[in-house]
C-alpha cells in the first residue's frame, strides 16, 4: 500500500468517526444542531479526498471534470435553496424528496457497476432497493403535498400485483446472478437488468399507494432505511468504504426509529405495509358530534389559561400547518411571567415526521427542558389545570382506550385527565384515522374554532386585556 493509499484511508476512517459522532450527537436537541454540523462537515471531506483520488488516478477526462463541477454546484444549489425555503410544515414531502434522490442515484450506480464488470450481490440489491426506494419516496413525498390523494389508493388487482412483483423480483435477480442473461455484454443480461428495475420502480408505487396518510411518518422513516441500505450496497459495489459506513448508519438507524414509531402507534410494520389506514387530513369541515361540541370565546381560554398553576400544551399538525409556533411560545412566555408553569407534550408521531414538533418548537424558541416526553406528561396530566391542545387530533383521543376503534391500542397523551381541556381547532374535522374525537365533545372540553395562528394571538390579547 502506497502513502497515498495509507493517508486516504485515514481520512476515510476519520469520516466515518465523524458520522458515528454526529449521529451520536443528535441524540439530543441541545447537541442535534452540532452533530448535524459534524456529519455535513466530514461528508465534504470524504467528497474532496474523492476528488483527490480520481485526479491522482487520472481516469477522468478534463470534459468530465467539467460535467462534475457543473453537477456538484448544481445539486448543491438546489439542495441549499430547497433547504432555506421550504416551510416546516412541508420538511417531511422534502426529506421524503431527498430519499428519492439517495435512492435513484444508489440504483444508477449499480446499472453502471453492471455495465463495466456484471451481475453481484450488492449491484442486483442496489438496483432493487434503489429502485423501490425512488418511486415510493416520490409517491409519499405526492401524497403529503397533496399531489398524490392523501387516502389509501387500492385499485382492482393491486394486491395480486404487489405479491406478484418480488416474487418476479426475486426470479430476475437468480437469473441475473448465475449468468442467466449471458452477462453485461450480452443482451439477456441488460434485458433482465431493466426489467429488474422495471419490476422495482413498479413496486415502490404499489408499496406505498394502499398506505393512508396517518401511517406516513412510519413510511418516511421506512424508505429511510431503505435509501441507507442502498447506499451502502453502492458503497459494496464501488469499494467506497466512506458510502458503506454512511449507508450502514442511515439504514439501521432507519430501521430503529421505525419500529420506535410503529410501536408508538401500537402497530405492527406488517400492517402497516398491508395499507389501508387513515384517510388524509380533514381539517376542513364538521361531524354530527359538532353540535354537542361546548365553544369558547378568547376571553374564555384567557381567564382559564391566566389563572392555572400548571398548563400543558399538545402540539399537533395544526400548528404547524397555521405556522404558530411563534404565537404560542409568545402566549406560554406571557403565562409563565404570571407565574404559570407551562410545559409542552409531544407525541412521538405527532406532525408527519419524527421530531416534527420538536423542531417546530425549536425553532421558536421553546427551551428544551420544557418538552416533556408522552410517558412524563401523562403522568402529571391529573395534577394540570388545563391541557392547551393545538392542532392535535388522533394522538389525543380516548377512543384508543377501548377496543373496536381505529386507533384502539395506538398510545396517547391523556389530554383528557387534565382538569380542564381547551382544544384549538379549525373544526371538528376528522384526523388522518378518519373517526371523531371523543376529547372534543368531553365535558372538561371547550372548543376554540379558528386556525391556531388567529387563535392563539387573540388570547394573548385577551390575557393581556383581562389581567395584564
């Protein structure tokens, strides 16, 4: 081995403890931001020793040294301005958009490993898992933009089809790897090899389409997992041990926060692929419960809110589709100079991704020791003057409690339990499991119609007016 050889791989290895560090760190909100900062340093140095090694290999030709510096600053670009302007409430469809992008590059490398030395292992996975990868990240990141129907889509034959297709997955990768196709030279090969992508690109569209809006934060997390491991199988396929370690890390901590989501919605990853929960966000329109629903008005929640000793606060999509994070950390700032102790309880699946509404409350300035977790808040939710729910749906209804429901099981924050309940909400509009809530129509419940932005303005105003 050469100097030059020695002193890559240290850098590679160097990499690679970096990413382990940097995942280590996001294990908390107070060092989430240096750890991310870590991981996105030690990725450029790993892209520049790349760099190294093709100039010292001289295997690049000047015209191609062109078209990388054009892709780098053009995927660097759109990357930079997707990730400045996108809004909170669009993060997950994006991050779901960058799985795609993981995914289908993953593929396009094992199609060019095939063409220059043939069939393997870690080229037929990548070119699989790549492949399902990309089109069910795009219909995922469809359905939470709402380009793609948010309600599980299931067409006649869908479920033969999604049967169907691994089984013919799994013929064409035999085939591909004892020779059957006559190698990457001959036609058989690329013919199998197409179709092994076709099959896959298939799949990912039939894989994700019967699954309903409530399970997406587990469908994120899922594909995930699936773009790390094809990282990893591209890193195998190029020697690349940079790729192999970042894959490997991505795909099981994927698999982890997975069944940590699953498990927080009481269901089984089995049911979860088999589709057909939830039904999309209704936020707009009502319910025949809508009549016993008990209305508030801003002076209402103020007098109730001012004058408690202890507030817990539920986030949920609500807030952060009205983007109000802002106007509740000035609203809980304003009762806690009253001398009110207000923490917030979030929900492992609330919002559409994992750690939605922690960032969301990150980003307005929530300290960090206010987040309680789901275990901790139900626990003092009986001894808590009024639980503010914001946007919550699903997470907070009691009707997981009892068996025959579409949440039955699901764990849930026990808004219920507090002495008294304030939900703020556009309506009495079902959440994604698609059934009514029974905290709204619960007697310690008063319901504040209006989009939580407005809403939590006008009861500032409103504690400001009646007690200063």
């Amino acid at each position: 081995m050469s100097a030059f050889d020695a002193a890559i791989r240290l850098v590679y290895l160097a990499v690679a403890s970096c990413f382990v560090l940097g995942l280590h760190l996001m294990n908390s909100p107070v060092t989430a931001r240096r750890g991310n900062l870590l991981s996105a340093g030690a990725m450029a140095v790993a892209v520049a020793a790349t760099v190294v090694v093709l100039a010292e290999a001289g295997v690049v030709r000047p015209w191609a040294w062109g078209a990388l510096a054009a892709g780098t600053a053009l995927g660097a670009g759109v990357g930079l301005a997707l990730a400045r302007r996108v809004l909170m409430t669009a993060m997950p469809q994006l991050v779901s958009l960058f799985n795609a992008v993981g995914g289908g590059a993953a593929a396009l490398i094992g199609v060019h490993d095939f063409t220059r030395h043939g069939a393997s292992l870690p080229v037929v996975l990548d070119v699989v898992i790549g492949g399902v990868t990309f089109s069910g990240s795009l219909v995922a990141s469809g359905k939470l933009q709402g380009l793609v129907p948010g309600r599980p889509i299931v067409f006649p034959g869908a479920r033969v089809l999604t049967v169907a297709l691994p089984l013919a997955m799994a013929a064409l990768s035999v085939l591909l790897l004892t020779g059957g196709g006559g190698g990457p030279g001959g036609g058989g090969g690329v013919a199998l090899l197409a179709g092994l992508a076709a099959a896959s690109l298939a799949f990912g569209v039939t894989m994700v389409t019967p699954i309903g809006g409530a399970d997406m934060p587990v469908v994120i997390s899922l594909l995930n997992a699936f773009t790390g491991t094809a990282v990893a199988m591209a890193g195998f396929a190029l020697g690349n041990t940079v790729l192999i370690t970042a894959g490997a890390l991505v795909g099981a901590s994927g698999a982890i926060l997975t069944k940590l989501m699953a498990d927080a919605m009481n269901r089984s990853l089995g049911n979860i692929i088999a589709g057909g929960f939830g039904t999309g966000d209704e936020a707009a329109g009502g319910s025949a419960a809508q009549g016993r629903a008990r209305s508030l008005s801003a002076d209402d929640a103020a007098i109730q809110l001012a004058y408690a000793a202890k507030v817990v606060v539920v986030p949920g999509y609500g807030l952060a589709a009205a983007q109000a994070q802002h106007q509740l950390h000035d609203l809980a700032e304003l009762l806690e100079r009253r001398g009110v102790d207000v923490f917030y309880a979030v929900h492992p699946v609330a919002g559409r991704m994992p750690g939605h509404m922690n960032v969301l409350l990150a980003e307005a300035g929530v300290p960090y020791d206010r987040l309680a977790d789901m275990e901790d808040a139900n626990a003092a939710m009986p001894q808590t003057d009024v639980a503010l729910v914001v946007g919550a749906n699903d997470v907070v209804n009691p009707a997981a409690r009892r068996p025959g429901s579409a949440v039955s099981g699901m764990p849930i924050i026990d808004a219920d339990r507090a002495r008294s309940v304030i939900v703020v909400k556009r309506s009495m509009g079902h959440g994604y499991a698609g059934i009514d809530n029974e905290l709204y129509t619960a007697p310690n419940t008063g319901m504040y119609f209006a989009d939580a932005k407005k809403a939590l303005s006008d009861i500032t105003a409103a504690v400001k007016t009646l007690v200063g």
